[in-house]
C-alpha cells in the first residue's frame, strides 16, 4: 500500500472483543481492562489493521493517511 496511518480506537465504543487482535496482533492489543489499543498510533498502511477495523462489530477503529489532510480510509466517508 506503501502509506502512513494514523490509528485510533474509541474506547468509548470498543466493547473488547479482541477480533481487531486476532486479525493483527501486530496492530493491535487488549488491556487488562480488554479494551483495545493500536500497538502503535501511527504505522505503515497494512491490509491486517484495515481487515481488523472492517470486522470490528463496533466500528471502534478509525483509520486515516498521515498525509493529504488525514482523508479517511476507515469507516469510509459515505
């Protein structure tokens, strides 16, 4: 993909199902609390941390590029 991401969870809406960690434990963990964090808040674009946020069963995950602005890759824009 060869872009930057800026990653954020709401932890306001992560109910700690750890799908987003199965699917990319290198993106992302659970704390003693379960809820979910970006092992880093900005990382290379990964095709596991954007399968992780489509299958997050909140919409807990946000993706945006570093670059132009911070356009939205996940949720998209509708």
């Amino acid at each position: 993909m060869g872009d930057r991401w800026r990653i954020e969870v709401d932890r306001g809406v992560c109910i700690g199902s750890g799908l987003c960690a199965s699917t990319a434990p290198d993106g992302f963990r659970l704390d003693t609390a379960r809820q979910s964090h970006p092992v880093a808040a900005e990382a290379d674009a990964s095709e596991a941390v954007l399968a992780a946020a489509e299958g997050c069963p909140v919409e807990a995950i946000a993706i945006r590029l570093q670059r132009d602005g911070g356009e939205q890759v996940f949720p998209p824009d509708e």
